[in-house]
C-alpha cells in the first residue's frame, strides 16, 4: 500500500497554501499543486489519511480537465515530475502521481455549484423554501430526485474553517461583472452535462459537482480540481433509488459515518476507525477505475 501522505514537506520550495487537501508552492512562473491524502468533511480536516487518495484525484482530474478541452482551457502545464522545476526533483517521492504543475491563475471569488438532482445542502434548502440559492423548483421533489433541468447555484469561497455560503446569481454578477458571471455559468452547466451522459455509460450518476474558474491574461481557465470524489457526488447507477440518501463513490461515506456520532461539526475532528478509512479509500479506487477504467 502507497504511504500515507498527511502533508509534504518541502524545505527547498516556497510554500503559499496549505488548504484542506492541496499543499501550493510558488516555483517562479508557475504553481505547483500538491494533493496529499488529507480528507475532510463538514469543512474540517480528519486526522487521518487515506493512502493513496492523492493519486486518485490527480488522476480523476487530469482525465476530466483533457475530456473537456474543447469546452474551456485548463491551467495545466504537466504532471510529468521530470519536466518540473529543478527545484522540485528533490522531492520527487512526494511528487510523484500527486501534483500539477499549473499557470498562476487568479482565482474567482465564487466557488461555481452545479446540480442535476436533489441532495445535500440543496435538499435541506427546499425542504425549507422549496427553492434552492433562491431558484424555485416544483413541489412534490424527493429527496436524491433528478432536477428537472440542471441549475447553477454558486457559493462563496470559504476561508479555512468556515462554511461556503450560496448566493444567488445576481451575486456572482456583482462580484465578477455580468458578462464573466454568465460565461462562468454556461461553461458550468456545459461541462456537467458533459460529464454526466459520459458517466453515464460507466453505471456513475453525478447528482453534482463545483468548479472552480481563474483568469490568467484576461482568459477564463478552469483550475483546481476536476470533477473528483471530493468535489462531486458520484452514485452508482444500478443502487439509484429516489426518496433517500444515496450510497455513493464519495466521501458522503465519511460524511454519514460522521453523523451518527456526537460531534458537533467543528475541529477536533473525532478519531475515524480504520474500517472506515479502509472503506473511504475503496470509494475513492472504485470511481477512479469505473470512470478512466485505470
């Protein structure tokens, strides 16, 4: 089994993030993004791993950001380590199957939510207001439900820590100006239907997804993560079953694990049993071999 990488440490680059899952040095004109095997929920890290997580959403993004090339550019530049800066050789054992080296995008303010069925957050809202980020959807859904049509219901970006909230579109127009806002949109919902009828064909229902964008020269570029276990709700298609939480290839694993316990949903972070790591990881290995077939 690979070695678990809580975090990298790499003396000879700077470092400028260390997030919930990804480790970011500035190497010059570049970034180098690093995912360690680091997991989170409810916005809190766990403290442990799961071995090899790192290379699966690597992996899982890097096969997205190509499929949808002709859709929207990526800020991928190479995950070859030998064509990485000097500087980074060194390291090349931390590197290796866990990292991009990417253009210095500058991150939009919003973090870009697209759904195609009811769950989450968004079943709690409609449950609530029968609207979802202020869209109003027809009564009668049940929960796991396929939308009638996809919606683009946006959030802000978080510090560590804290929670995402959703904003209304309005919002993102205020904040990135209405013809980005629209853009941003459109590829949004392009690039999800995209990856759902691929899904799809692999027995993978993707109930919802966030992306996140960045201008670099002005140009829109699709950065961070692509339609991962982390980022996504991925279901098996043959368990579907609307009027419940679905089981899934994701960490809404970890995340039912964790609401059956005491625990109130802010740092520390309880102890997770190593059963249900083991089963995390399987989750995260089975949607990286059902979607590249690797």
């Amino acid at each position: 089994m690979t070695a678990t990488i809580m975090q990298t440490d790499c003396p000879g680059l700077k470092l400028v993030n260390r997030g919930k899952v990804r480790d970011i040095y500035d190497v010059g004109e570049y970034l180098l993004i690093v995912t360690s095997d680091r997991i989170s929920a409810f916005d809190v890290i766990m403290n442990e791993g799961i071995p090899g997580k790192g290379q699966v959403l690597t992996e899982i993004s890097v096969f997205w950001f190509s499929m949808m090339q002709d859709i929207i550019p990526n800020h991928i530049v190479s995950t070859n380590v030998e064509e990485f800066p000097s500087a980074a050789l060194a390291y090349r054992d931390q590197l290796e199957g866990r990292s991009m080296l990417v253009k210095k995008a500058r991150p939009l303010p919003v973090e870009c939510i697209v759904r195609g069925y009811i769950s989450g957050s968004g079943w709690k809202e409609y449950q609530a207001k029968g609207s979802i980020c202020g869209i109003p959807l027809p009564s009668g859904l049940k929960e796991s439900d396929r939308l009638p049509e996809v919606i683009f219901t946006p959030s802000t970006k978080a510090e560590l820590g804290e929670h995402d909230e959703n904003i209304p579109f309005s919002k993102v127009e205020e904040l990135c100006g209405a013809a980005l806002a629209a853009q941003v949109r459109d590829t949004t919902i392009a690039i999800y239907e995209r990856a759902r009828s691929y899904a799809a064909t692999k027995g993978i229902i993707i109930a919802d997804t966030k992306f996140e964008f960045g201008l670099y020269n002005d140009q829109l570029l699709w950065i961070d993560e692509a339609l991962t276990p982390d980022s996504s709700r991925f279901w098996p298609a043959d368990q579907y079953q609307p009027g419940g939480p679905q089981p899934s290839f994701d960490k809404q694993f970890l995340r039912d694990y964790l609401e059956t316990l005491d625990w109130g949903k802010k740092a520390p972070a309880p102890d997770l049993p190593a059963e249900i790591v083991r089963k995390t990881g399987e989750k995260y290995r089975e949607a990286l071999v059902r979607l590249t077939g690797k």
